[in-house]
C-alpha cells in the first residue's frame, strides 16, 4: 500500500458561484454589482466595451448579447489595438 495522501478534489463551481462564496454577498447583491459594473464600462466604453463585438455585430459601448459576458473576440480586439497604438502612452526610456 502507498503511504502518498490522497487529495480530495472540490467540485467545480461557477465564477458566480466562486465570487460569491469569496466576497460573501447574496446572489441578488452581486448580481447587482455585476451590473453595475458592466453599465459603466459600457457607458463610457472603457476596455472591450470600447471595440465592436465581432461575434455578437453589436457596436462599440454596447453590452453584448450575452448576458453578464464579453465574448472572448471582443477582448481579443481591444487587448490587440492595445499593443498596436501602445496605449496612448510614450515610450520609457532610461534617463
């Protein structure tokens, strides 16, 4: 007999699921901040709110269709234009 413990694995749990047991909050709660959330980020198109959904085809500071979800071509974009333009900000030089 092998004297190795064996682990127990957890179930899996939504990331709803995980946030919410992490912050402590009612489902309602953080559904709200959730919301929250997303409607000032798309309000003032900050992150991928500020690209077009490619697979959703909904515009620029538009939630995408799926409810509580950034389609993953939609990050793929914004993170994209990010490195491309730098971000808006000059390079770093020693000096």
């Amino acid at each position: 007999m092998s004297t190795t413990p064996v682990l127990e694995v957890a179930p899996r749990r939504s990331v709803h699921a995980a946030a919410r047991t992490a912050v402590g909050l009612p489902h309602s709660a953080l559904d709200a901040t959730l919301d929250a959330a997303y409607e000032t980020h798309r309000r003032f198109r900050h992150g991928a709110f500020a690209e077009p959904c490619p697979t959703c085809h909904v515009s620029a500071g538009e939630l995408c269709l799926a409810r509580r979800s950034v389609h993953t071509a939609r990050r793929l974009a914004h993170r994209s234009r990010g490195v491309r333009s730098n971000r808006g900000f000059p390079p770093v030089t020693a000096g």
